[in-house]
C-alpha cells in the first residue's frame, strides 16, 4: 500500500530517523533462529553453537565450513545458516577472513567465508524470513552486501517484490555503486514501500470510509497510524 500524495512530511521524516538494527545484535555464533522451535521447529534441537573463543568449538567450525563450501549444504536454508554461523565465528576467532581461510587448509576461499559471514551478521529479522525459507540465502548474500536502512529495504523488498536471486544481486550492486534503493528496486518493477495487506471488511470498510472524508490516500492513514504503533515501541 502506497501514498503518492506530499501529506504529513514531519511525521514520515521522525518516523525514518527510529533507530532500526541493521546488523546482528546477539553473539557470534550463537543459534537464535536455528534454535528457535517456533522458527525451525524440531530441527532447533540440531542447533550448534560456534564459540569463537573455544579452541574445539573452533575447530567444529573450521570443519563445518569446509563441508560447507564442498556443498554438503545442498538447498538446505537451515544448514547453511549453520554454515554461515560456522564462518562468522570462525573469522572472529581467528581475526582475518585470511585467517580463517587458512585455518581451513586452504580448501575454502576468502571470498566465500566473508559473504557468508556477513549473512550470519544480518539482523534476527531478516535471518528469521532465510530461515522460515522465504529468502533463498543465496539471496541474503546479496542483501547482506548491502550497508544501513537499504539493508532492510531490499530484504522486504525481495519478499513483496518477488525479486529473484539475480534481481537482488544487481539491486545490491547499484545501490553500492551510489544508486538511491528506491531508484535500484524501480529499474526491476519494484515500488519501495509498496505491500499488499488483507484488511478485515470493518477495518477496509473505516479505511476508505475516513481517507474519503479527509480526502488523502488509505496508504497515508495506515503509515501515520503504523507510525504512532512504533512510536510507542
């Protein structure tokens, strides 16, 4: 639901200044959502936890990303999660993305331990969605290239949008070459902002009852009143 109309400028601009994560807040290696049974089911009793401070977790860590990278994972979400923890917590126990390369015997590259440790690093949100299989991880490589409130915007995106893995890698690599989010997510069909909601009748029938009378778009009211709900967060 958009609002193309100016309306309440003040209100949207507040709004976009809330301070939202847009990187991982709980430890490295730590398994929130790969625990989490609500999320994962009983596949949360497989969880493993990679502690970058334990000399064994470590090396657990070292082997999971070897497998990894051989392609043991498959199309499985869940276990390449699993991966991407193994990476994070084995470049922060070893210090370098170099490193835990090296600590692999050179089976892995560099370049795949950063992408996938970045997927690790994105916020519970956006891990929860590559989880529940909404976002391939292949795509949330992608999404995690990018820095900031864009971060968020392209992962929502990819799921409203219907963005292919192929569309969120060229989205990502403009907006990192200076293209404003709204303008990358345009050039491939997509709206910023656009989201398709189900109402029940009473709700639809007051939407576009009071956006009548006050002569504003319905997608203006439902953001003042989404802005208020987080404000009170």
């Amino acid at each position: 639901m958009t609002d193309n109309r100016p309306g309440d400028r003040s209100r949207r601009h507040a709004a976009s200044d809330r301070s939202i994560p847009t990187d991982r807040e709980s430890p490295v290696g730590a398994p929130v959502i790969r625990g989490d049974e609500s999320v994962t089911g009983t596949r949360a009793r497989e969880a493993v936890i990679f502690d970058p401070d334990d000399p064994e977790s470590l090396a657990d860590a070292a082997e999971t990303v070897r497998q990894f990278a051989a392609g043991v994972a498959d199309d499985d979400h869940l276990y390449m999660l699993r991966g991407a923890a193994a990476c994070a917590a084995l470049v922060r126990g070893e210090g370098s993305y170099k490193a835990a390369a090296e600590r692999t015997d050179g089976e892995v590259t560099v370049s795949f331990i950063r992408k996938w440790a970045r997927v690790h690093d994105l916020p519970r949100s956006v891990r929860k969605q590559v989880a529940l299989g909404q976002i391939a991880p292949t795509a949330a490589k992608h999404i995690a290239r990018v820095a900031g409130e864009a971060r968020l915007l392209l992962a929502w995106a990819t799921l409203d949008g219907d963005l292919t893995v192929r569309d969120v890698r060229s989205v990502a690599s403009a907006v990192n070459n200076d293209t404003p989010i709204d303008q990358a997510l345009a050039d491939h069909g997509v709206t910023l902002g656009t989201l398709e909601l189900t109402l029940s009748p009473a709700t639809y029938r007051d939407l576009r009852r009071r956006a009548s009378i006050d002569d504003v778009h319905p997608g203006q009211l439902v953001t003042d009143a989404l802005d208020q709900y987080f404000e009170r967060e």
